[in-house]
C-alpha cells in the first residue's frame, strides 16, 4: 500500500524553530540543576551522616547529640535516594504486539513512511483498541544514560476511522517524533518526574516511623518533628523547583508537536492530519458508546465476531440524531483557495496552556496550513495498510472480549441490534433532540406540574408539538451554557484565554467584567429554558388531555410513568450530587495530605449525605410498582431485585477508610439501576403518548386498554437544577501553603522550605566541613 506525498516541500519545512531551540535548552538546563540538587542534598546529608556517627564513636563530651544527630542526618539522605529504586519502566499493558511475519504490508508502510519521514524504524510495533497512536518507550534509570528503543503502538479503533492519507498522516506525526532527538529531554524528565513524584507524594514505612516517634514522650518527640520538618521543607522545594522543569518540558512539548505535525504535512500535505484530528471526538465518543452496547449484550451472552463494523455503525447513527453531516466525516474541501479553508475554529477560553502538552487544535492547523502544501488524499480506508484486515479485526475482537471472563455466543445479527437500539422512541429525529441529552423533568418540583397547561384541542395541538423552533431553541441553549460555562471557568481559574485576551462575541472582556457577563448569560439561558420548560408541560398536558378523552386506563398510564420517570431522575440526581459533595470535601482535605480531626468530622459529614440520599432509595424500593412492561423492559421480578439487601453503614471517623472502600460499589448500583429505570419509563412514557395521539389522529384505529400504571412513593428528594449543594472551589489559606496553590502561596511557602533547609544545611555543616 502506497500514499502519493507531495512533491516541492520546503527544505526548512520540518527543521526545529527558534522556540523549540530555546525551550529545549530551558529543559535541559533546568533537568540538570533539579539532578545536581538532587545528588547534592542526598550526597550531603549522607556525609553528614557519617561525620556524626564518626565524631559519635571517637569523641566525647556531646556524643549523644551527635548520634542523634548522624541518625536523622542518615534517615534524610535515605529519604532522598530510596526515590532512585522506585522508578517503573513504561508498559502498554495488556496489548498486541505484531511483528513482520504477522503484517508484512503494514511493516512495509511502516519502514517506508519510517524512511521517508527520515526517522529510525520502529523497534516493536503494537496494537491497541484506543482512538490513538502514539511513540512507546521502555524506561528505566540506566535511560539517564542511554538512549532507549522507539517502540510504536497503533490503534485500531483510530484506524477504523480513517482512510490511507489521514493514516499516512498520524503516523507520519509519530515517526516526526521518533527522529526528533529532543525526545531523550522528554524522557529524562519522564525518569525525573517519577523520582520527584515519589518524593513529593508517597508515604511510606519511614514517614510512619517518624509519625510514631513525634507521638512518643516529649523528650523523644522533638528528634520526629524536626525531620518532619527538614523533609517536609525537602518535599516542598524540591517540588517548586521540579514545577518549573516540568513547565519548561511542556513548553518545549508543544513546540515538538508543531514539529512532528510538518513531518506529517512534508508526507502528506496540509489537510490529511487535520481531517484526522477532526475525525478523533466522534472517534471518541463513539468508541465509549461502542464499549458500552458491547458490554450490555455479553451480560446477556450475546457477543460480536467483530466490534469494528459496530463502530462505524453507531458513528453513522450519531450524526443522523445530530442532524450534523459532518460528525466524524471530514467537511469538503474547496477546490479554490484550500489553504484558506479552515475545520477547526478557536473557542473564548482553553485549559490553562502551562499544562497543555499539545497545542489546540486550531493552533496545530494554523500551523500546518501557515505554508501549505497540497496533498493528494487518498480516501479509502485506512484498514488498506493490513494484510487480512477481516481477521486481525476478528482476532483482535476476540482479544477484546476475552477479558470479560463471562460465557457469551457470537450473534450474527449484533449489527441489527444496533440499529434496532437505534430505533429508541426518543431517539426519533421528529422530537427534534429535545429528549436527546437532556432530562425534562429535573426542572419540575413535582410530576403535578407538567399538567397544568391549558388545552383546548388535543388534535390540533398534537400536530403542533414538536416545531423546527425547537430544535432552533435547543442549539441555542447548548450553545448559551457552553459560553457561560467557559466564561466561569475563566471566572474560577479553571481555565485562559488562548492568547491571554478573553474575547466575547467580538468583543474584549477584562476579568472584572466577567461577573457580570455570566449573570447576562444566565439570564439568556433561564429565559430559553422557560420556552422549552413550558413546551415540555404543553407535551405532558395535550397527551393527558388526549387520553382523557379515549380512556381506557390511558390517563392513569401516562401519569403514572411520568411520576416514575420523575422520582427515577430525581433520586439519581440526589445521589450524584451527594457523591459530587463527598469527592469535593475528600480533594479538599486531603489537599495537603493531612487529614485533621476537624477535616475528618466534615468529611464523615459529607459521607453520611450520601448515606442517606442511597438509604432514601432503599428505604422506597418495596413500595414502588413498576408494572409488567417495565419490569419486562428492565429483565426484573420487582424493583427491590434491583438492589442488594441494604447493609450499608452510616460513616463514622472510626469506620472512614473503610467506608470508603466500599462507598462507590454501593453508588454504582443504585444509580446504575435508577439509570435503567430513567431510561425505560422515558421509553415507554414516549411510546405511549405516540400510541395516544395516533389514536387522536386516526379514531379508526385499535388502541387496547393501557397497562396497569406504574406507582411511586408520595414523597421521595428532589433537587431542580440551581438547588444542587454548595461545593467548595478554592482552598482555605494554609491548604493553599501547603499545596502551593498560587503565585503568593506557591512563593511564600518555597521561601519557608528553603530557609527551614538552609537552616538544616547549616547546623550540618558543623560535621560535613570540619
């Protein structure tokens, strides 16, 4: 398989820019000092140790003191190099390694595209199932000295997505970075970063040691505090310092992306990559929803030969519901003027560009169009690279499947059963996405509100229900509360602009505006959500109204799964939020990796809301009467079968890590089940309301008498969006010391550490330098 590379590529195209240069040195620069400070407080404090322990056995007078004084000397030095033996080589996991008598083509692609690109072939080549490509390294100390192999794992589910050019491009991008020696900085300070990480954050036998000791009589409790205190001045300087390394390395990180991206643009132009780049989201999330269907049917022990065709599938059914023809499909190319056709647009804010490691992808195709090169795309699939691309996919799916350890038969027909999913009642483009990703009835107190729109005639109103308007109203809503959440988080600190200027709706925003900018914002989207909230009580209303007037039970029906679709979605949300509540107390007292008695009653406090929001569920699950269709529909004997027996406990601050340990297991099958639910009664609720109204529409027809109805508890949590419970965002002051959180706390807390160090490096000097 050969893909035509252009022709004419400037002879500067790929070569490192001045920016590259200077981070580059930055990197290098900053990763030896961090290794010269490193070696020299764990050579130092280890001389020291001996100096002690020598004046220790030979003199007199303060021996005692200078045992002391070499043990604690001795106990830091070992602190600082036991880091050295902790550093892991890299590993892809459980993945599929082929070789060249596996894929004679593929590794022809690979070495011809390796030469082309002037990069050394791949030392091993691997196969994943991720939307991804990437350059493997196997690390380990001795990489310090020696450069390690290139290793190059391809997956399979990003080839699934892409034709022979785009294909050609991401791995030219990878093999951009296999040539580029700047990758050894990148390596070195991955080796780095680990030694760093398990001095900084890991706990260890000789931190309780020391813990112990600081609790003992207080004659021997001072010896625990001060090394506390050196290592915890060791950990906090070493990790500022290390910071601006790691902020050099990401910079530099960027500038190799540009760079490996015109190796790609050299070989295939500049449009190939970033039609790639604009497949991956879909690739994405497709991929999840892919992972998902395919575990729900190996529980029913149904499994494919297959996962691939699957993919493509639910790709193709995604952009149908979205009503976007360019949903994982590459937007036309113009024939006139391409280096001016751009795919990707800028948005107001990004995450903070310091921890960006790649570029946005806007930036990447201004720079790979900056001089562009046109391309001769070739559009077949990307699966064309692979000898016998039907059975590694099969063989690859088996791999897959292999790791659910459960029986399951292959279906022939799991292609079918996609699109039978497909075929979801609210997934009907005629509802205009109204239901699609979004819950009405969270915005209702109480189901009894959905029926108090005033109806005159159900049968002209039903053929008026769901208007081009409402699809208009939703994509302005996402659209609206997609700038509002940007805005806030620029508000919060969460996220910057992209160029250091906010930029809104054509106009520049200072930070002090913001406030007042979101306030507008909110209002713009409870305005929105008012129409659509109203439209949705019109729905429920002129469907109830309809039944009323046929009867049959169809009244009771309809509000009966309406009140279980309501405490369904409700009690899920309580739950969530409960747990949003908890994960938020425990990031912020355990910020600074100390837990205090008072951190501890307000993170009990957090776990006992979510205590109570599960037993709430279980305390209702007797009463609530699903009714035949669907318990059918959820492959149950009643709701209690749901559940397992409730033997949960309240958190106490004896119990807490324990609790814990097991508190996620108990949120995962209740929310798991309330999910089930939720989405079943929306089913059978929209079902109904559509048998109703064809009914209306056509009085010849035949409707049968309505299942029984569904019944719910008359009281059970509610939470309408704006009531969630309050979060903490920023820490207090001195978690903010201790995390370093900010330019202030970050710069007051290294001026304490180094001096409690230098203070240390003092009174040990009286040993090393006599």
């Amino acid at each position: 398989m050969e893909a035509i590379s252009p022709s004419h590529i400037p002879s500067d195209l790929t070569g490192p820019n001045q920016a590259h240069k200077r981070n580059l040195w930055l990197t290098v620069l900053g990763l030896v000092l961090f290794v010269l400070v490193y070696l020299s407080l764990s050579g130092w404090f280890a001389w020291a140790s001996y100096s002690f322990l020598r004046h220790g056995f030979t003199g007199n007078g303060g021996d005692f003191y200078s045992w002391i004084a070499g043990i604690g000397s001795g106990l830091i030095s070992l602190f600082m190099i036991k880091a050295l033996f902790f550093v892991k080589k890299g590993s892809l996991g459980n993945e599929y390694e082929i070789t060249e008598k596996d894929q004679p083509q593929l590794f022809r692609f690979l070495h011809q595209l390796a030469d082309e690109t002037g990069a050394p072939r791949p030392h091993r080549v691997f196969l994943s199932p991720q939307v991804n490509a990437c350059v493997f390294y196997d690390l380990s100390i001795l990489n310090f000295f020696f450069p390690s192999k290139k290793n190059l794992e391809i997956g399979l589910a990003l080839v699934n997505v892409l034709s022979v050019s785009e294909l050609k491009a991401v791995l030219a991008h990878e093999f951009g970075h296999f040539a580029q020696k700047s990758m050894a900085v990148g390596n070195w300070v991955y080796i780095a970063q680990q030694i760093a990480a398990h001095l900084i954050a890991r706990r260890d036998a000789l931190d309780d040691f020391l813990r112990s000791v600081s609790r003992f009589d207080i004659r021997v409790a001072w010896i625990g505090w001060i090394l506390r205190l050196v290592i915890w001045s060791l950990r906090s300087a070493l990790e500022s310092f290390f910071n601006l390394v790691v902020l050099a390395q990401r910079a530099l990180s960027r500038e190799m992306e540009f760079q490996a991206d015109l190796v790609a643009v050299s070989v295939t132009g500049s449009d190939a990559l970033i039609h790639a780049l604009h497949k991956l989201q879909a690739a994405d999330e497709a991929w999840e929803t892919t992972q998902g269907f395919i575990t729900d049917h190996i529980r029913i022990g149904k499994g494919a030969k297959d996962i691939f065709p699957i993919h493509s599938k639910i790709i193709d059914h995604s952009r149908k519901i979205w009503n976007n023809p360019h949903y994982g499909a590459v937007p036309e190319l113009p024939s006139e003027n391409p280096e001016n056709h751009r795919v990707f647009t800028s948005e107001i804010a990004q995450p903070p560009r310091m921890w960006a490691t790649h570029p946005y992808n806007h930036e990447r195709e201004a720079n790979a169009k900056k001089r562009y090169i046109p391309g001769s795309l070739d559009d077949r699939s990307g699966w064309l690279v692979f000898d016998d691309a039907e059975s590694l996919r099969e063989k690859f799916t088996e791999k897959i499947l292999s790791d659910f350890k459960t029986e399951f038969n292959q279906d022939p027909e799991i292609l079918t059963l996609v699109d039978e999913f497909y075929k979801k009642e609210y997934l009907n483009s005629n509802y205009r996405g109204v239901y699609l990703g979004r819950s009405f009835v969270r915005y209702a107190s109480s189901p009894v509100e959905f029926y108090n729109y005033k109806v005159d005639s159900p049968k002209e109103e039903l053929e008026k229900l769901y208007p081009q308007s409402l699809s208009d109203q939703l994509e302005k809503l996402r659209s609206l509360e997609k700038e509002k959440n940007l805005l806030a988080g620029l508000r919060d600190g969460f996220y910057t602009p992209a160029d250091g200027i906010i930029r809104f709706r054509g106009n520049e925003l200072k930070k002090r505006e913001l406030p007042s900018a979101i306030k507008s914002l909110e209002e713009d989207c409870k305005e929105i959500q008012t129409l659509i909230f109203e439209h949705d009580k019109k729905c429920r209303s002129v469907h109830k109204k309809a039944a009323e007037e046929i009867g049959m039970g169809w009244p009771e029906y309809l509000q009966g799964l309406l009140e279980i679709l309501h405490y369904a979605d409700h009690s899920r949300a309580n739950i969530e939020d409960s747990r949003a509540l908890l994960n938020n107390v425990y990031s912020v007292v355990t910020a600074d990796r100390h837990v205090s008695s008072a951190e501890l009653i307000r993170l009990v406090a957090a776990g006992n809301q979510v205590y109570e929001a599960l037993s709430e569920v279980h305390k209702h699950k007797k009463n609530i009467i699903l009714g035949s269709e669907l318990l059918k529909d959820l492959d149950l004997k009643d709701w209690s079968s749901a559940f397992s027996e409730f033997e949960f406990t309240r958190a106490t601050e004896d119990n807490m890590q324990k609790w814990l340990e097991v508190v996620d297991s108990w949120i995962d099958e209740a929310l798991s089940a309330l999910f089930a639910l939720k989405h079943a009664s929306l089913e059978r609720l929209l079902i109904a309301e559509s048998k109703v109204a064809e009914k209306i529409r056509n009085r010849q027809s035949t409707l049968e008498p309505a299942p029984e109805p569904p019944k719910v508890v008359s009281e059970y949590p509610v939470l309408t969006p704006g009531k969630e419970r309050e979060l903490q965002k920023r820490l207090d002051l001195w978690d903010r010391f201790q995390t370093a959180d900010g330019l202030g706390p970050g710069l007051l807390r290294f001026v304490v550490a180094t001096g409690i160090l230098g203070a240390a490096l003092y009174f040990t000097s009286f040993a090393v330098l006599r």
